[in-house]
C-alpha cells in the first residue's frame, strides 16, 4: 500500500485523538446511567450514549483503514 503523506498522518492522529477523547467521555457518561431504573427518558439517554459509542468506534476503525494500518 501506498505511504501516507505527513500532512495526511497529522491529520488522521489529530482526529483519532479526539475520537479517544470522545470514547472515554462517553463511557463515563454511560456509567452515570442506570437503564434498569425504569425511567423511560434514562433508558433513551442510555441507548443514544450506547449509539454514540458504536459510531466513534466505526469512526476510528475507519481511521485505522484510512492510515493503512493492518486489522486489529
């Protein structure tokens, strides 16, 4: 595979940067939440947060393509 430009490698580690910051923010907001309380609102919160976390794992794992790294 082809190398990536430097610009294209800063790039890519600023956003898989914020993307981990992302990531652990949101796990720490899903330990604030309890969706067995029975609040129907919490539970909304819980499954948008749960949603949020898939997302920036899909982001990073496209990252990790995008740089040329092997699976992992």
């Amino acid at each position: 595979m082809a190398e990536v430009p430097e610009h294209r490698r800063m790039t890519v580690e600023r956003m898989r940067a914020h993307l981990a910051r992302a990531e652990s923010e949101l796990e720490a907001t899903q330990r604030f939440l309890d969706p067995k309380a029975g609040d129907p609102a919490e539970l909304d919160v819980a499954r948008a947060v749960a949603n949020a976390r898939l997302s920036v794992s899909d982001a990073l794992e496209t990252l990790r393509l995008v740089a040329g790294e092997p699976g992992g």
